[in-house]
C-alpha cells in the first residue's frame, strides 16, 4: 500500500526553490510536499497500521526541512490547545469517506470557512491540521487512497488562495518567524491567530452540516 510517495529528484527541486523567489507551481508543490509530511507524521503518531510511504523526507539542514519541523511544531501546540477539533474530522463532518468528491467539497468548505476573515499563519496550520486528521480518518477506514485526494485538494486550495499571500512573505520560510523564543508577543500573536482559526472551522462544520435548501 503505497499512500505517500516522493522522489529525491522532486526533493531537491522543492527545496533549491528556497533560494530564489518562487513561482505559483512551486508555492503549491512545496505545499503539498509538506502536507505528505504533515499526514505521515500524524498518521505515525495516531499508530495507524499502513505500509511505510516510500518518499524521500527533506534533507536534514534543509530549508524544506526546517519549514515542515516548524509547521509540526506549531501543529502540536494548536492540536494540544483544542485535541478534539482536529480529531475524528470525518464523524465531525458526518461525511462518507468512500466518495472522493464528498471528501473533498468537505474539506474544501472548511478550508474556505478557516481563511474567511483573512489569512494568518495560524489559519494555515490550522488547515493542515485538518488534512492531517481527515487523512488519518481515512487510512483507519480502510481507505487510504484517498489520501492522495486530500494532499491534492489542499494543493489546489493553496494555489486558489494562498499563493499571492505566500508571495508576498517571500515564500514558505516566512513561518519561521512564528516560533522566535525570544519574542513572547510573537508567540501570543501566533497563539490568538491559531484560536481564532478554531472558531472559524466550527463555522465550517456548521457550514457543511447545513442541508440543501
């Protein structure tokens, strides 16, 4: 069962993109290269049994590595903030996880509903951390295919969306800046946009509960 894949080759290029100002195409692969981390951590984490992915994980020292330690880091403290929001995603949802496209207009509803009232890097872990727990609902229901849906949808969601916003801060690196020790009103700034960012994702839950009218 191969749920996660990546290649060196692909890797490296996501990271020799560091060094330079990014294009759209490699704003949203360095995206989805970094949710196949996120996912495998968590999943790793939640003890789900499933094949080991056959990826290359980024070189230790690299940029992207650094990036993904930083994004997980700030994953466990908002997951430690609220542990049952990012938790049983799908039983939340009240979705099926056998139909792609109903996994996917769920996920793309809630992502649209976190990044309502602006965009804040609290917002973006927040949506990785949904990916996350709605990738391990899958692979616990027998349905890990679908975990490349969901890297997929988060991919097209930050090309819609974040792009512009990532370009702006000069990329994925910027994150870096979230986690500086010496600094306590930066974290208590990250802190209130990752809380803020749970409010808006019970207005997705609500949002996706709501029947046709």
């Amino acid at each position: 069962m191969e749920v996660l894949r990546r290649s060196s080759v692909f890797a490296a290029e996501v990271m020799e993109v560091f060094d330079r100002s990014p294009t759209d195409k490699e704003l949203v692969s360095q995206a989805k290269a970094l949710c196949r981390d996120y996912i495998n951590s968590r999943l790793i984490r939640a003890g789900v049994s499933w094949s080991k992915p056959e990826y290359n994980a980024p070189v230790p020292g690299g940029k992207l590595a650094e990036v993904s330690t930083i994004l997980l880091r700030l994953g466990d403290e908002l997951e430690y903030i609220r542990p049952n929001v990012y938790r049983n995603i799908a039983r939340q949802l009240n979705i099926s996880l056998h139909s792609e496209s109903v996994v996917t207009d769920a996920f793309l509803a809630v992502a649209a509903q976190i990044f309502t009232a602006g965009i804040t890097w609290g917002k973006v872990v927040s949506l990785y951390a949904v990916a996350a727990g709605l990738a391990v609902d899958c692979v616990r229901h027998a349905q890990p295919a679908m975990v490349h849906t969901i890297v997929d949808c988060l991919g097209e969601f930050v090309r819609k969306t974040l792009v512009t916003w990532l370009k702006r801060r000069g990329g994925w690196a910027d994150i870096t800046k979230c986690v500086v020790n010496t600094d306590p009103s930066l974290r208590s700034h990250w802190l209130v946009a990752a809380l803020c960012s749970f409010g808006h994702f019970l207005k997705a839950i609500f949002f996706v509960l709501l029947p046709e009218r």
